[in-house]
C-alpha cells in the first residue's frame, strides 16, 4: 500500500490541528506522550514533531509533506514546496504575529536605537536579517523559552510570537514593531511531489482541510416557506451564495436551503419565523468546498 509520510506539529498546535483533521474527515488519535498517532487513514502515517524542526525534515526528505508555520519556515530556510495557507492558530483563525519589544519604561522606540544592544529571540535568523534589513548591528541571543521574563534583565529587547499581546503586556513589555506576520502552511518535500500518488494524495489534502477551515463558524439553515414569503425570506437571510430552492409536493410551498454564519443565525431565525418559515431546521457543517 501508498503511504505519505505526514508531520503535525507537537505542543500548541497539536490540539487545534488534530480538531480541524477532525473536521476534515481524518479521525486522529494519540496519546500524550506519543510521537507517532494513528487515524483512520491508512494511507497516512503520521509523526509529531516540533513546528521549529518540521521545514528540515520535509526538506531532508523524512517527511514527504507537513503543517508549520511560515516564520519556522523562514527561520530554518528550508527549501520545500508550499502547498497551501491554513488560517489557524492556537487560540483562533488569525495571523500570528513576531513582534520586537521593549520594557514599558525603556528608552528604545525603534529599531534604531538598537544598535549595539542585546535582543533575545527564538527567531534567530530573521531578527538577523531583519536587522542587516535596517543597517543596525545588534547581539542576537537564542531563547529557550521564558523571552518575555529576559528584558531588561538580561536583555534590551526581546523577539517574541504573540497573538492579542496580553502575555506582552503583564511582563511590562510594549511592542515598538512587527517584525513578521505567520500563519500555517502546509508543505511538501520537492522530490515528493514528483510522484503522482503522494502528489495527488498531498493535494487531495489540501482540499479537505481547506474545506474544513472554510466550515469553521458557518452552519446549514433549511425551512419551508409559501411562494408569496419569497423576496421577504431572501431580505432576511445572509447567504454566501444564492440559497438553493426547491419545490415541494404541496402546492404553492417551496423548500429553502442557506449556508450562513453561526453567529447570525440566533438573530435571524426569529425573523425568518415571524415572515412565515416553518420547519425551521440549523445543522453543523464539516466542510465547505469551493
């Protein structure tokens, strides 16, 4: 049997991206200390691994395609085929966002007044860069973790991921730039796209949970509604496209079928009660292809 060596992310990522294979029709199951999952595709198999690392090793080859974040990406200049972006993160369908700070009360305001100071970061290669970008020449220090709790102790200013700032804020940290705006990709080994099944298995992928990103947050609506309702109905509802209309086996009845948002959907349905729906049914949707 075909097999497509996958990598998923270990640690923040795991959870959110085990829940939109969920929703993409790919049951996966592991537990916590294990690096090697199962589900229920038997063409798959699956390894977790750190986002840092997963850029290398689709690269090198260990996995033929994988889910990272562009900045690890970046950092690691790893030379792969980006198959497509997958808007999620760990705590919501948002960009995440590499931001230069500094203590509340510091001096610094902007990249310039670097020069000469210390930052520690875990995104080493790109502070370089973005430093070489604005011709200042700094001490870059790799972080194992806690940044946030470095500056001004042992640190100028400090590199850091973040997604609201809040965790920024109760160090007593302000934010004086964007360095890089990241959000989920999923790669390929160059060498395995070349083959037409894990080309084809890869893409095929890609549709799924494309289409379930796109099912986040949306729910089906259906009712049935007198001919006459019609235009009062279509002022109502929101539809990503026109809904889909069909007629039923009782004289001047029509059935009406809508994707809409479902944080709408509890503002509408007494409005679509009051203009004569009925049998007003909302359902849950895994995917939404285009």
């Amino acid at each position: 049997m075909n097999k497509l060596k996958l990598g998923l992310p270990k640690g923040s990522l795991q959870e959110s991206t085990f829940e939109l294979f969920k929703k993409a029709g790919i049951k996966i199951y592991a537990s916590d200390r294990s690096y090697f999952p199962t589900c229920d595709d038997d063409e798959l198999e699956i390894m977790l691994v750190r986002s840092q690392e997963m850029a290398k090793y689709v690269e090198d080859g260990v996995f033929d395609a994988g889910i990272t974040g562009y900045d690890w990406i970046s950092e690691s200049g790893a030379d792969v085929q980006e198959i497509c972006e997958l808007l999620y993160a760990k705590s919501g369908f948002r960009p995440v966002r590499w931001v230069l700070a500094v203590p509340k009360d510091s001096k610094i305001s902007s990249v310039k007044n670097l020069s000469g100071k210390r930052i520690a970061t875990e995104l080493v290669n790109v502070v370089k860069k973005y430093l070489a970008k604005n011709k200042v020449k700094a001490e870059v220090e790799f972080s194992w973790g806690a940044t946030e709790a470095k500056a001004p102790a042992f640190v100028d200013a400090i590199v850091e991921l973040t997604e609201t700032g809040s965790s920024l804020r109760a160090n007593n940290l302000k934010i004086i730039d964007e360095i890089l705006t990241s959000t989920t990709r999923l790669i390929a080994n160059k060498n395995s796209v070349k083959n037409n099944w894990k080309k084809k298995k890869i893409e095929n992928l890609a549709i799924l949970l494309k289409g379930a990103l796109e099912a986040f947050g949306m729910v089906g609506l259906k009712m049935n509604i007198k001919e006459g309702n019609l235009a009062q109905i279509m002022n109502i509802l929101p539809a990503l496209k026109r809904p889909t209309i069909s007629r039923l086996t009782i004289p001047g009845w029509i059935a009406i079928e809508v994707i809409i948002e479902e944080k709408t959907v509890k503002k509408i349905i007494p409005e679509l009660k009051r203009a004569g729906a009925e049998g007003i049914i909302e359902y849950p949707l895994n995917k939404v292809i285009y």
